[in-house]
C-alpha cells in the first residue's frame, strides 16, 4: 500500500483523549502488513487483531509500512474512539471493544462521520 489517497488521522480514530501524552505510546515491531491508522491490532506481533489475542489490543494512531523494525504510535489509555474510525473485522469486534474497554479506554456511542 502507498498511501496514495488521504488516509484518516488520529483526530478521524478519537473522540476524546484525556491526557495529551498519556493517549499513546510507541511500539517496535516486525510488521508482516502495512498498517493504517484507526487499524485495532495485536501490539505484541503487529497483526490485525483476532478474538484469540484477548486483551492483547490496541489501535494504530499513525500509518506505518510492513517491514522489520518498524516504530507504530499505537493507543494506550484514557481514550474515546469513534467506532467508525476503528478498522477491526466484524468477528473480531466485540472482543476487540471490550479489549479495550478493560485497558481503560472507551467506546464512543454513535459513528461520528469522518
């Protein structure tokens, strides 16, 4: 993936966020795919996220290309999400939210258009 059309942004993946540094941390992974923001992922390996990774959960806040030692921005929390922001694959959703919702984190109500 190139990225070559304008891609969301952490203000199109969060609500709110309640603490300015706090929001986020950085990871470094060997990422097997491209990674785009609002992508929920496993921030252990990199991969999407699956209902097997449990709580191992978080969401992608910058876009990254796959390849070996790749530094991702990547959701920590104290943070609103815009479900229509998030990119998760609908057997993997409710596991993915509560995921989340257990780091501290939350759910916003309603899409938010973007």
């Amino acid at each position: 993936m190139a990225f070559e059309h304008e891609s969301k942004t952490p203000q199109d993946v969060l609500v709110y966020t309640d603490s300015p540094i706090f929001h986020k941390r950085t990871v470094i992974l060997n990422l097997a795919a491209d990674v785009t923001c609002g992508d929920v992922i496993n921030p252990t390996t990199g991969a999407a996220y699956v209902a097997a990774d449990a709580d191992n959960c978080a969401v992608a806040l910058q876009n990254q290309l796959a390849g070996g030692a790749r530094s991702l921005v990547i959701s920590d929390t104290q943070c609103v999400f815009n479900p229509s922001g998030l990119v998760v694959a609908a057997a993997a959703k409710d596991a993915a939210y509560a995921a989340l919702v257990k780091q501290g984190n939350r759910i916003a109500d309603a899409n938010i258009a973007i």
